[in-house]
C-alpha cells in the first residue's frame, strides 16, 4: 500500500498537504505521487489516546500522520497509506480524497 502525494513538475519537491503553487520554486503545476513508507521523525500521543507522528519519507517530504494499528518510536521505518482502514499491522495514515486536493 502507499499514500498520494503531490510532486512539483518543475523542480521535483514532494509535499503534502496539497498546494496550490510550489513553495519552493513558484511553479503551480503538480502530479501525484506514491510513497509508500517513511521513517518516523517523532510521536504525540493526543489527549483521546490517538497517535500522530511527523514522518520523513524517502523524497524528503515531512508529512503528519496519525499512526493506526500499534506503536512506532522514532526511526521506525512504517508503512504509509490514505486508507484509514487498511489491512491489519501498523501503517501511518495520511488523509486524502481526491476531493481535498485544494
């Protein structure tokens, strides 16, 4: 499984959550783009009990997910994904519709 990120078509930099131009060269073009895991940057655990974690995956991108299915700690490598309810193990959440591109 993997998550959809955007990727400039000019200068290449991934990033979520989506853009409307490039914050790293101005350019306003983009194509998604697949990832499929990260390593684990740092952890929060919410007042409800949910986990978020800042990521870093391997194009460079820090992404915030919400860690479902156990527990990571930093450096884990973890799988990343845009389905909330995937199949069973420890993945990163990363929300996305085609909907919430902009």
């Amino acid at each position: 499984m993997s998550a959809t990120v955007q990727q400039c078509t000019a200068c290449s930099s991934v990033m979520f959550p989506f853009r409307l131009f490039c914050p790293y060269c101005g350019h306003w073009e983009f194509a998604d783009h697949q990832v499929d895991d990260a390593v684990v940057e740092e952890t929060t655990t919410l007042a409800d009990g949910a986990v978020i974690a800042t990521v870093v995956c391997g194009a460079g991108a820090r992404l915030i997910a919400r860690i479902v299915g156990g527990e990571v700690s930093q450096g884990d490598k973890v799988a990343l994904s845009n389905e909330p309810d995937r199949e069973p193990g420890v993945f990163a959440y990363i929300p996305f519709t085609p909907e919430s591109r902009y």
